[in-house]
C-alpha cells in the first residue's frame, strides 16, 4: 500500500547526509504533503490522498517525537544552568547581558560571543559570578569555582571549551561546544563523527560531565539520536522542548539545535527557553544534577 510507504522514513532516517538535510526541512514538506491531502481529497483521488495525508502524519511524529517530556525526580544537588549564542547580541551588549544575568541561575554559558558582551557580563554579573573562564568565543560565568582544563586533542579547542566547576561540593567538568554548521562548514557525517568523538571524551571523564552550546544540529539528525543515546537531553522535561533558533527563513522548520546534556544517570527539571536581546536564538535554561 502506498500509504505505507512513508513510514519507511523511520528506517531510512539514518542514512549518510542526505536523510539529515530532509529532516531538517520536515516542517515544510509535512505542511506541503497536508495541503496536497486537502487538494487531492478534492478531486477525489482518495489514494493519492491518503498517501500525502500518511507524509504529514510522519513527518508530524518526526518533529514531535524528540521533544516530548522524559521528567525524572528532582536533582538531589541542583545546578541551573543557561546558555545561549550571542553572535547577534553585540549591538547593545549590556542588553543579552543582563538576560543572561536576569535568569538568576548558578552557572551562565556564552557561545560565539564578542569581547563587548563578555565585558558587559564581567562587569553587570562580577558580584553574583565572580568566578569566571573564556577560550576563544566561549565562556562561563559562575556562582562556584570554576577551572579552564585542556580540550582534548580529538576536539577542536576554537570549537570546545573545557571546564571544571566545584558546584557546591560536587565537581563537574563542562564542555561548551559550538560545533561546525553541517550546512557550510563541515558535512552531516562529519558532524556525527565529530559528535562521537565528544561522546568518547565525555565517557572518559572520572567527574560527572555537562555538555551544553549550539550544536547546529538539528533535534532531527542522526547526529541528535547518536549523542541522545549516550547523554539525558535536560531540555526535555518541560512540558515541550522548544525551538532555539529564530533566524528568520529558518524559523518555519523549527530548528531546536542549541542543547544541555547531563549524564544519563542524572536528574532534570524546569527546562525553558528565553529571549535574548540581539541574539537569533533562545536562551536555553534547565536545573540538573545527580538524582
């Protein structure tokens, strides 16, 4: 039957490049397969009808799945944690500056940030952060010590920041990760393998391991299921994990690619996303921790 057919896409999702370039653009071609329903309903072409009402349904179960809510318990030991890509913020930089600051969490992660905005933040958040590391265009601003540690060879160190937080007794590393675009810089099996060579690092960690940036990837991707197999998605336990990218002929095929991982072993709660002034993504924001 052909109304079947689709659903294969579950089992071809996986394949090299091409299947990742598709996921991104499932919004669109579900809206496009709905309307196609509607027009051959019309006509009275029943099973071209199902057919394209059977693409819509996939690609609807396909967007929504890795957003529904995985809730654990409450963190024994909470950390709140936000993070956003301030590249676009810089314009008025006391601005994402103090959204980042107004969300009040322990631990505040910039990525691709420029000297304004992490001076602004330096000086608005010295008194509640006073402990602080930068690597390139990644940084962190913290309640608790915080230590730079070398990025491991198999990591990009323009790319990957490495930290050490003593949060309140318990110690985590951080990696801050702002990873190639697979749409210009690097290709989708690149990203994978670069996705597994974190994953190897993070395995290797003798402290419990946070893992949180934009990724620029897709919640769609294989590269998303690789990492989302090894790590707990704390994004996930609000009541749907929205989508953080907001550039404007982007917006349509809800792209949620800025991420917090925490180990699998953890405990998550109260995830959000907020706006940041300038920036073309959403803050993301979630408390996490050993259960």
């Amino acid at each position: 039957m052909p109304v079947a057919v689709p659903w294969l896409w579950f089992a071809a999702r996986n394949a090299d490049g091409i299947a990742d370039l598709v996921a991104i653009a499932l919004p669109a071609i579900g809206v496009g397969a709905l309307l196609a329903a509607v027009l051959m309903l019309g006509l009275r072409h029943l099973v071209l009808a199902a057919t394209a009402a059977s693409v819509a349904l996939v690609s609807l179960v396909a967007i929504v799945g890795p957003r529904l809510p995985q809730r654990t318990a409450p963190p024994a030991h909470p950390i709140t944690i936000v993070s956003d890509n301030v590249f676009r913020a810089g314009f008025k930089p006391w601005l994402p500056a103090n959204a980042m600051i107004a969300q009040d969490a322990d631990v505040i992660v910039s990525v691709e940030m420029g000297p304004a905005y992490w001076n602004t933040l330096a000086r608005h958040g010295a008194e509640t952060y006073p402990y602080a590391v930068q690597a390139g265009q990644q940084g962190i601003r913290s309640r608790w010590p915080v230590e730079l540690l070398p990025t491991p060879d198999a990591l990009p160190a323009d790319r990957i920041m490495r930290a050490s937080i003593d949060a309140d007794g318990t110690s985590v590393i951080v990696y801050v990760v702002h990873l190639y675009n697979p749409l210009h810089e690097t290709t989708f099996s690149e990203q994978e393998a670069m996705l597994e060579r974190l994953i190897t690092a993070a395995d290797a960690e003798t402290d419990p391991t946070i893992v949180v940036g934009d990724f620029n990837m897709s919640d769609r991707s294989a590269g998303y299921r690789t990492i989302d197999a090894n790590m707990r998605d704390a994004m996930r336990t609000g009541w749907w994990a929205s989508s953080t990218y907001l550039g404007t002929f982007w917006r349509p095929l809800m792209l949620r690619i800025d991420h917090l991982f925490v180990p699998d072993d953890w405990c998550t709660a109260d995830a959000y996303t907020f706006s940041v002034p300038g920036s073309d993504h959403r803050g993301i924001g979630a408390t996490v921790g050993p259960c």
